[in-house]
C-alpha cells in the first residue's frame, strides 16, 4: 500500500481564513434582505396585517434569521478547527498513522484498530476525528482533521471505507 500524506495547503487556509466575512456579507445581505422585501410587499399589499398578525411576524423573523445563524455557525466551527489545525502533517502507510502537528507534537497511532468519526456535514465540508480506542484516551491523543485538508477524502477512506460524508444523506459513497 502506498503512504498517504495529507496536509493543508497555504493557499486552501487563506481562502479558509477569508470564508466566514464573505458568507456573512453575501448570505446575510441576501438572507436578510429577501425577509425584507418579503415584509414590504405584505405590508404594501396588506397594511393591517401588522396589526392582525405579529407574533406570526416575529416567529417568521425569529427562524428565518435563526436557521441563518445557526449555518454560519455550523461553518465557521469547521473553518476554526481547520485554522487551528493549519500546520499540521498526518501520514498513514501500512503499519501507523502519524500526526506532526504545528507545534512540535506528535501522535503515532498502530494501524490497526483505527476509528473515523465524522461530524455534521456543512456546504461540503466536516470535521473528522481519528482514534485508536485500544491508545486514544483523551481528547489530545486523537487526530482532527476536516475536508480542507489535502488528501482528506483518500485518508479516510483507506481508514474506513464508506466513512467519506458526500452529504447525499446516506452517510458514505
């Protein structure tokens, strides 16, 4: 079997790093802005509809920007952990998977026995954690890594087949 190396990119953490102001000018502005127009054209076609109805209007407002929020939130989680993990060098070959993070630190897993834990798929992207129940018994002795990564998708793979969130909802390929 051939070594898998991963790591991220300078131009992937620049691209990272400038997302959530993007998403947040372009999506809110849209996000906010179609609730707006929407709230004109009632009030216009029907005045008295923000007498009759406000509970109905401060619901609508309350969820339409909730569910907004609650996204953006979902993807700067995945942008920070990509960020704070920006230096780091993992490599899988036949006998152990190796993390050589940015500070210096490394953590050398066997092979066998490997867990892939994914997390919530956000517009592409999650948030995975790599562990060896047998080795991993606390959060510093796992391996995170997300899809920014480069050669994310054939790590994980080889880890656990099937394990690769395309985000068709059925959890794998």
């Amino acid at each position: 079997m051939k070594m898998i190396r991963c790591h991220y990119t300078q131009e992937t953490l620049d691209t990272v790093a400038k997302a959530g102001r993007r998403r947040a000018i372009g999506c809110g502005g849209f996000w906010y802005g179609v609730m707006l127009f929407g709230l004109i054209a009632a009030a216009i076609q029907e005045p008295g509809v923000w007498f009759r109805a406000p509970l109905f209007l401060l619901g609508f407002t309350v969820f339409w920007c909730g569910m907004g929020y609650f996204f953006h939130r979902l993807l700067c989680n995945i942008e920070k952990t990509t960020l704070q993990h920006a230096g780091d060098e993992i490599t899988l070959d036949d006998n152990e998977i190796q993390l050589v993070a940015a500070d210096g630190t490394q953590i050398t897993l066997p092979r066998e026995g490997l867990r892939v834990q994914g997390g919530y798929y956000a517009a592409g992207s999650v948030i995975y954690t790599i562990w060896n129940p047998k080795f991993s018994k606390d959060k510093k002795d796992k391996i995170v890594l997300t899809t920014y990564i480069e050669n994310a998708e054939e790590l994980v793979k080889t880890i656990r087949p099937g394990a690769w969130d395309t985000g068709d909802g059925f959890g794998g390929d």
